[in-house]
C-alpha cells in the first residue's frame, strides 16, 4: 500500500481508521507538542500521558513530558521523564542536554529545599533579639549568615 493513501490496493477498504490506532501515540504527542508550545501545559501532559499508555517506548513523548514537568517546577517528575527518555534514546544529543538541564536545575533545587529547613532556626533567633535595637542588629548579622549567596 503506498503512504500517500488509505485505500488498500487488494481489497480497496479505507484503512484509514486502523492507520489512526497503529500511529494514535504520535497523533497524541503531536497535539502534545502543540498544546505546550501554546502554553497550555496541563492540557499537554494529559496527552502526552494518553501517547504514553499507547506507546511506553515513545522517546520523544518522555522528552518532552519532561519539559513539561520542568516548566512546572515538578523537578522529580522531570528527572523521571528525561531519565526514561535517556533509556530508550541513549545516543540522542538533544534528550542528553535536557537531562544536563533538568540535572542542573535539580540539584540548585535540593540546596534551596536545606535553605527552607532552617527557616525555623531563623524565625527563632529573629524572636529572641526583638528585645532592643542593638539586639535586632546583631539578629540581622546572624540572620546574614545563614542566608544563600544567591
């Protein structure tokens, strides 16, 4: 059967339904693309979550469930998603430089999350020298010492 048709050449039926259902994974990646490039990511990764159940091995559709996620700041889904799309697509430079990217963005990620922990040490030590100015100014240099150097 040529690509440019539907129509089988033995038995001349409209194959285009069963060509649907073979390639519905792409067809769904590709409304994926079209829906995160607009902007509309939620609606994106539920496409790509339906291309995903069709296909599991679809590369592409881990990639870029995992720009997704990136945009979103889900950085664990992210890292998943590039991960997986690294297995199936190792040679691939371009799912190579996501997974640097999101790697990259993860770990600044993990150092903010200790930086949040010890807020409550802060609020702390804030409380304690409320007492006088003086006090509030040697708050403020030990307050100093805890911030990031961001």
């Amino acid at each position: 059967m040529p690509e440019t048709t539907a129509i089988c050449p033995d038995c001349h039926e409209d194959l285009s339904a069963l060509l649907r259902l073979e390639h519905s994974h792409a067809i769904y990646y590709n409304e994926a693309l079209a829906l995160a490039r607009e902007g509309f990511l939620d609606d994106a990764r539920a496409r790509l979550t339906v291309a995903l159940e069709l296909h599991e091995a679809f590369a592409p559709a881990h990639a870029l469930l995992a720009k997704v996620y990136a945009h979103q700041r889900e950085w664990a889904r992210a890292e998943a998603s590039v991960a997986r799309a690294r297995e199936l697509d190792p040679e691939n430079p371009a799912i190579r430089r996501l997974a640097e990217a999101i790697a990259d963005r993860v770990t600044p990620v993990a150092a903010t999350s200790d930086a949040r922990a010890r807020v409550a040490p802060r609020r702390e030590v804030s409380q304690a020298f409320k007492a006088g100015l003086g006090l509030a100014t040697a708050a403020a240099v030990v307050l100093s010492l805890f911030t990031d150097d961001d």
